[in-house]
C-alpha cells in the first residue's frame, strides 16, 4: 500500500511520491519566539515529528526544517512593555530568551532535533535578494513604507492566489477587513519589507533602514535550504491563510514550484474555547509537562487524526496517561515474566501489518494507536508493543536505565529473597519518592514511572 496524505493544495488524498527518493525534504513552519510555548504548539511539533519517525521508518531519509520568527512586531511589542532604554537590545534579549525556552520546552516532549533551525534575522540579505528578484519579475513594488507584494498582478500573471484557502479574491475583499495602508496599491497586497520606525530593530536596504515581512521569511529559508521545489510544507490550520497562501504566492511570484503537498494538523481548543490568557484557559508545555511526562502528551495528541480539531481537557489528559500506564505495566510485568512475542502469533503479525495501514493512509494515528492497545492486552505483545509505540516516539524515556534505579531493585530483591520486609518497604518507599510504581512479582520487583 503506498503512503498517502491529504494535499490542503488540491483537498485530495494523494499518494506521496519523493521528489528524490529515498530523500524527503520537509518544511514546518516553527515558532515566533515572543512567550512560553503553549499545547497547541506542542500538538503540530507532535504531528510532525511523528510523520519523520514515520517516514524514516519506512526507509526515507527525512530533511526536516523548522524556522524560528525572532524578528516580529510581538517582540518588539513584548521588549517594549518590558522596558528598557534600549528597544533594539530588548528586542533581541526577548528573542534569545524564549528561543531557548521553546527549544528545551521541545526537547523535553522528545521530539527528534530538526535537520536545521533557521533564525529569520540570519537570513535577511537573502530576503532582500528575494524581494529584489520580485520587484524585477513585476510582482512586487517599493511603497512610501516599504515594499509590497501585488496579488492582483500575480493573479492576472498566473491565474493563481487563493488555491490554497480555496479563496476567490473578491470574497478576500469581503471578509478580510484589510486596511489599504500608506503605500499599498491595493488592500490585498500584503509587506514584504518595512520601513523603519524610530528605535526598533532594522536592517540595511536598497528601500532604507527596515526589517522583513512575516511571510517573506519562510518562502526564502525553505526555498534556499531545500530547493525551489520540495516534498513537504506543514504548519498548523491557522497558517493556512494568510501566510502559507502568501508564501506560495512569493513563490510562484519568483518562478519556483515550492511545496509539492501541504500538510496542516488542526487546531486545539481548551475546554471548547481558543486559548487565550484573558480566559485563563492558556496551557504551557512546562505546565503540562509538570503533570504528566511527554509519552502522555503524545498519547493524548495521536488519540486524535493530525487533520481534526481537538479539544484540551485535564480529565482527557488523565484518560490519555491511564491508557499509557496500562501499557507500561503490561511491558513492566511481560519483562519481569522473560516473556517474547511468539516466533509464529499470527495475532501480532497481523496487528503489525494494520498499525502500518494505518499510518500509510493519511498518518491515522487513532487507528494505529487502536493496535498498539490491542498488543498491551495479548499474551507476547509486549516486544511489538514497544517496537511499533517506538516508531511513534514512545518510551523514550524507558530506555534510558538509571543505575541507581538498578542497584535499589537488585537490593529489594535480595531483601525479599531473605524475608526483610524493613528493609523491603524501606526501599519501596524509596523507590516511590523517587516517581516510580513499585509492584511485585513472583521473585522480582517490577518497577514504572509514575504518569
């Protein structure tokens, strides 16, 4: 069966055919790094990272890049209300410190590190060779502002704007509310470069002193560290429109193919709500992470397809870490046992086969999960349990043994190979401070990490 994904370009499932075989080049959209990364976040950094576990998995080799938006009017905003006497400084501090946040924030998920992690500020004379090469093409032109993409032209040129949003330009019109701005031409055109206000952050141009536009940014990164045309472009649904429309606008501007299928994971509410810090309903990774470890993040976000809408509760994410405690005590109690998969289970080879399926079709990771529980139940599952759970980035954390964790276990056991239930509960007790579950078996103590 091959691997197949849902285009949001043509709004058809397709099969997926490398552009390079066995190469795969993707592009995810990253963060704008202005605050604490929140669960939403997490959600598309999840569904990405499974997909390249996937990928890899099936024999390709993954180039995956994530960018990071450092230089944005949030930052700014966010240096400003910091104070300061120096709003260019400020600036740049708020970026290299959430940057850093937001980077351990997605190690501690355990997401696989990106083939690289571009910075926007890194490549603005790339960006400004870019915009040059538009306005010479006739698709963008310099303002009293800055410079300014015209969609109408590339329209007319290419008959192409709104394919990806599904979006006529007249109802762009109507529903978009766009100011008309001092040097546009018309509402719909959209910055490429800004011209400078007093004190913020700015670079040199040929336009005078200023910093990019959002959208410019990624059309450059991607198609300079990737090729004018690759395999994959992903983001969340909320980037759809405006800004992955007005990167492919650029794009097609400048005479490159771009991304061959865009990918878009849906997007998360918190208690039926879109989250927002005057709700209160504005949930960190840190804050999550502070509950349950990152396997129950996992769970909770592949209980759902990549292309739904879903909704965040606490009581979910509780079901979620009660599904994956069941399944690290089944493995817990199949090792302690010396039990395997049996050489000929055609139960578990047959669950083998729908868990792979089930990710060709469209990364439906409900689907694969439903096999994963089906395992955690049979007699021997436990070895393709944790085969295929680590394909989806699973039990990470398991592997890594600690050797205190070891010496105390050896010791409990010899305890209770002696009868000395003092020293037995003193190293249980232990053992629970430490955030493990302690169970016992015949002749062996079996222990889990708390979730």
């Amino acid at each position: 069966m091959p691997i197949r994904f849902t285009n949001t370009l043509t709004g058809r499932k397709e099969d997926f055919l490398p552009l390079k075989p066995p190469q795969v080049t993707m592009y995810v959209c990253g963060v704008t790094v202005y605050d604490d990364c929140h669960i939403g976040h997490a959600r598309g950094a999840v569904v990405f990272d499974t997909l390249r576990r996937f990928l890899e998995a099936s024999g390709l080799k993954v180039r995956h890049i994530r960018n990071v938006t450092d230089v944005d009017d949030k930052i700014i905003d966010r240096a400003r209300k910091e104070g300061g006497d120096d709003l260019k400084a400020g600036a740049r501090a708020v970026a290299e410190r959430y940057t850093g946040r937001f980077q351990a924030d997605f190690a501690r998920l355990g997401l696989l590190p990106p083939s690289a992690e571009p910075k926007a500020t890194e490549f603005i004379p790339k960006m400004i060779r870019f915009i040059e090469g538009l306005i010479r093409e006739g698709v963008a032109y310099p303002g009293s502002d800055g410079v300014y993409f015209a969609v109408r032209e590339l329209a007319r040129r290419r008959g192409k704007y709104g394919d990806l949003s599904r979006q006529k330009l007249d109802q762009m019109m109507e529903n978009a509310h766009v100011d008309a701005g001092a040097g546009k031409k018309d509402p719909l055109d959209f910055a490429l470069w800004k011209k400078a206000k007093p004190e913020e952050p700015s670079w040199p141009s040929p336009w005078g002193e200023g910093r990019p536009g959002w959208h410019i940014e990624c059309t450059t990164m991607s198609t300079d560290l990737l090729g004018d045309e690759f395999d994959i472009h992903g983001g969340g649904q909320d980037l759809v429109f405006p800004h992955h429309e007005n990167e492919l606008a650029q794009a097609l501007g400048a005479g490159k193919p771009f991304a061959k299928i865009w990918l878009h994971n849906g997007l998360l509410t918190v208690n039926g709500q879109k989250m927002s810090k005057s709700l209160g309903n504005f949930v960190t990774i840190e804050e999550a992470l502070k509950k349950h470890p990152a396997d129950v993040l996992r769970m909770f976000f592949l209980s759902a397809h990549y292309r739904s809408p879903m909704d965040f509760t606490w009581e979910r994410l509780d079901e979620a870490a009660r599904a994956y405690e069941r399944w690290t005590g089944f493995i817990a109690h199949e090792k302690a046992k010396g039990s395997g998969a049996p050489a000929a289970d055609s139960y578990i080879g047959e669950t083998g086969k729908n868990f792979f399926d089930a990710m060709e079709d469209d990364l439906n990771t409900p689907e694969a999960l439903a096999c994963l529980h089906g395992l955690a139940g049979h007699p021997g599952g436990s070895g393709k349990l944790l085969e295929l759970g680590r394909l989806l980035g699973f039990f990470q954390s398991a592997e890594k043994t600690d050797p205190a964790v070891e010496k105390l276990i050896t010791e409990r056991d010899e305890a209770r190979r002696k009868k000395d239930f003092t020293t037995s509960d003193r190293i249980r007790k232990q053992l629970a401070e430490m955030g493990y579950v302690v169970e016992d078996t015949t002749g062996k103590t079996v222990v889990r990490e708390r979730v």
